[in-house]
C-alpha cells in the first residue's frame, strides 16, 4: 500500500476531510485491468453473471467489466448491515433482489470491500440456494484483520489494514462514493465540515 500525502491540486471542499490517499486512480486502474484479464481468463467459455453489491461496488465493477473480454451479464443486489455507521450491525438484510435467474450459471459477486465477512457470507448462503454453477467472491479491498466468518475472495483488488477508507464507491454516511482514489479522513474531520 502506497500511502501518499494530498496533492496540492486537490481543490474542493469534498477533498478537504482527505487524510491520506491509499490508492490512487492510476493503482486502481492497473490493478483492475489485472483483474479482468485474470477473470477472462478464468471464466472463458462459461455463463458468466457479474453480481454488483449496490451500492459501494457500482463503480468498480462498471470498471472492471470494461476489462473483461468474454461476454457476460450483469446483474445487481442490495444488502445492509451498516446504516450510517461505520460498524456493522451485525445482521445482513436484503434490501434489492436480482433479476437474473442464477439456476446452472458460473456468478461472481462483486464487492466494495470485504471486512468481517458477515453481508457476503448471507449473500453467498442466499445465492447457494437457487443453484449456480459457482460462485465467486471478488472485492475490491479486503480487510483481512477484521473477518469474523470464513467468506474468503476469490479476486482482491487490495488487502488493507485497519483504517476506514472513502472513495471509489465507498462512502461515509451516502456521501464521498464518488471521490476518485481510496483515502482516508482526518481523525478531526466532522461531518459538518462540508
């Protein structure tokens, strides 16, 4: 992990609470395109299904899939278990169910990040039930220290440590998704701020 200071070109009050970036937009982008070549690889031939977890994986898995060069569907499923905390409750609740039928087919759940492991282990157990092929985990960010089940990725974009982070789809109570690179705030930073 490649922490960096904040540019002096960062301008905007969104980029004010910024601490330090983690990952910047030129990472994630190679690390991404590795990916794809990775799941082409992979999944050559079979009936691929690409499950976006909304809303925290929207912006990786739209850049991951550019990246894949077979064909496949895509499909989208809603899960909390966080509110506006930034601790899990614990308790995963299905909030948007798929569109796709699942029955025979080779699925990859795509993920923002996975920490205890809690949300994608309900959602793996939910998705066991209607009979796919397979089903793998791949997560933009995993953060290993704190797993509490045995959900483990398939693909990982990035292990992290324990910091929270914003950016590139995650967010701090539904705002700062669409900060381009993954970062972290200033311990000060109070919400009233921006």
């Amino acid at each position: 992990m490649a922490e960096m200071g904040i540019s002096k070109n960062l301008k905007g009050k969104i980029f004010e609470p910024v601490e330090l970036i983690l990952y910047t937009e030129e990472q994630i982008e190679q690390r991404i395109e590795e990916m794809g070549r990775q799941i082409s690889k992979d999944f050559a031939g079979k009936d691929l299904l690409v499950i976006c977890v909304l809303k925290g994986a929207l912006y990786f898995t739209a850049d991951l899939i550019r990246h894949i060069d077979i064909p496949l569907s895509l499909d989208f499923i809603a899960v909390t278990s966080y509110g506006n905390s930034t601790t899990t409750s614990g308790i995963a609740r299905l909030t948007k169910d798929l569109e796709e039928d699942v029955e025979g087919r080779h699925i990859i759940i795509t993920e923002d990040i996975l920490d205890t492991g809690l949300t994608m282990e309900y959602l793996v157990n939910l998705l066991k039930l209607r009979n796919p092929a397979d089903i793998k985990i791949c997560t933009m960010l995993d953060k290993t220290s704190r797993r509490i089940t045995k959900a483990a990725p398939d693909y990982v974009g990035f292990t992290i440590p324990e910091h929270f982070v914003v950016g590139y789809g995650l967010d701090h109570k539904h705002r700062f998704r669409h900060i381009p690179f993954i970062c972290t705030f200033r311990k000060d930073f109070d919400d009233e701020e921006i």
